[in-house]
C-alpha cells in the first residue's frame, strides 16, 4: 500500500476545487440567485456578498477539493483506483458538507430544505471528485 502523494493532493485539490467554484458561482449567481437574495434579506445580511465574503467561499471551494481529493487517496487503497472509488469520495464529502449542513441550517430556520441544492450539490461533488482523482497518482507511481 503507497503512502498519500500530497503533492497530488494538492493538484487534484485544486482541479476539483476549480469545478466546485465554478459550479457554486452558477448554482447561487444563477439558478438560485433570486431565491438565495430573499433568504439573505430574510436573514437581514447584504446582498450581494461583499468581497471579502466571496473571497471566503472561493478559498473554501478550493480547501474543499483538496479535502475531498484527501479523502479519495485515502479509501483509494479499500476500494481501488478510479471513477467509483472517487465518486464515493464526492458522496461521503456531499453527506458531510452539504446534506448535514442544509438540515442544521433549516433546523434552525436560517434557509429551508432545498431539492434543487441538494440534487446539484451531490452532482457537484461527485464531478469533482472525479476530476480531482483524476489527477491523482500514488507517490512512486
């Protein structure tokens, strides 16, 4: 069994978080723009963001895909290299990083449950996911 290639880590980290950003700037600065402006102005916050607070969100898409390529070099040796193991990479970060938080965030009545995000989300890791792996290789390889 190799040892984690963090270099490769990194580099397929940055490619997924690439996908994320990109597909996080067409999920809430499109498809859910209007919606996602009458939650802010219900919670009292500005909209848009300023930009320090997208700043936030970028640099949190890219730490993102690099955890999410972490995990996927991580059960890489369980379950072997390639689409699969990464897409469940993609759907164990989606249950941690969107579902769990989505179902705090209308517990506490801050945004209610969203399909349509939570269809997108789970697409969207599990696509970056794959990008991301993709660029992966054990160290020595």
């Amino acid at each position: 069994m190799g040892k984690v290639n963090f270099s490769r880590v990194i580099l397929g980290g940055v490619v997924a978080g690439i996908v994320i950003n990109i597909s996080e700037f067409v999920l809430n600065g499109v498809v859910m723009k209007t919606q996602m402006e009458e939650w802010m102005k219900a919670l009292g916050k500005p909209v848009p963001m300023s930009g320090s607070a997208m700043a936030v969100w970028i640099v949190w898409a890219f730490a993102a895909g690099i955890v999410l390529v972490w995990l996927y070099a991580a059960i890489r040796p369980r379950y072997g290299a390639g689409p699969g193991t990464a897409a469940r990479a993609g759907l164990a970060m989606w249950f941690f990083a969107s579902l769990l938080a989505m179902v705090a965030m209308q517990n506490m009545g801050l945004f209610p449950l969203s399909p349509v995000v939570l269809v997108w989300t789970l697409v969207e890791a599990v696509v970056a996911a794959i990008a991301g792996a993709w660029v992966y290789r054990e160290a020595g390889a």
